[in-house]
C-alpha cells in the first residue's frame, strides 16, 4: 500500500521536489530515451500527489484545476518507478489523484493526454479516448476523458 502525500508547489519542501523531478528525469527523459523540457512553469500551479513506499518515492503525479492546463481538471507527469510496476501503484496513484480533484477542485471532468500504449490502463480507470492519435514529444499519445 502506498503513502500518499498531497501538497502544492509552496508546501514542497526541497527532497520532495528534488525526489519527484529525479523520478520524472529517470522515466521520461531516461527510460524513454525522450528529450524535452520536463521543468515546464506549469508546477507551481499544480497540486502534486506522492506515492511512497518505505520511504522512497515510487509513484506521482501533478493535478491541476480547470482552466490551469485544459479546460477540464487534469492529471498529468504519470509515473511509477519501473521497479515497482508489478504492484499496480499506477492504479493506487491515479485513484488518489482523482479522488484529490474531486474534493480539492470539485470537480469530475478529468481530460489527460495519455500515452497511447497506456489507453487500456486508463480505460480501467473510467477515461475514454477522444479524437486522434498525435505525436508530443516523438512519443504517440491521445486525449482522454473522464467525466
């Protein structure tokens, strides 16, 4: 079971934020062999939810109100650790974040902008895919809805 933490950007003490940029580098820029601009000014408008296990920040993601990213309430920067992939903290995080937008922003209509070879995941998490398939940042991904 993961610890789940919420704070926004001014709560973050200076590990957190070094601890959720090395988890988001070593995913997305590393991992995925992907260069792009992870530090993006979008952060400090985000709520940034934490999954910890024994200590070690294994699952995150940031969530932002309304009208702060797309129209709708959205989750973004998705990420588990790779080795701890075999423990559906994918599922633990998404549920907190969306439970987090529930009762933070009070909202329901979630849109994301998934990884397209993540669509099923999502799926089982009550998102459905919406327009076509688009490349960002040489990766395939697809908007999402949840309502």
């Amino acid at each position: 079971m993961l610890n789940i933490s919420i704070k926004s950007f001014h709560q973050l003490t200076t590990e957190q934020l070094y601890d959720l940029l090395q988890l988001r580098s070593e995913v997305f820029v590393v991992e995925q062999d992907c260069v792009y601009q992870d530090v993006d000014g979008k952060d400090q408008k985000a709520l940034h939810i934490f999954g910890y296990k024994a200590n070690e920040l294994v699952a995150y993601t940031r969530i932002f109100k309304a009208g702060d990213y797309f129209k709708e309430a959205s989750i973004g920067r998705v990420v588990v650790r790779a080795n701890a992939r075999n423990f559906k903290y994918g599922y633990a995080i998404m549920n907190a974040s969306i439970e987090a937008i529930n009762t933070n922003f009070k909202e329901t209509e979630i849109r994301i902008s998934a990884q397209t070879y993540l669509k099923r995941f999502y799926n089982q998490l009550g998102f459905h895919e919406e327009g076509a398939e688009y490349l960002e940042d040489g990766i395939p991904h697809i908007t999402m809805f949840r309502s």
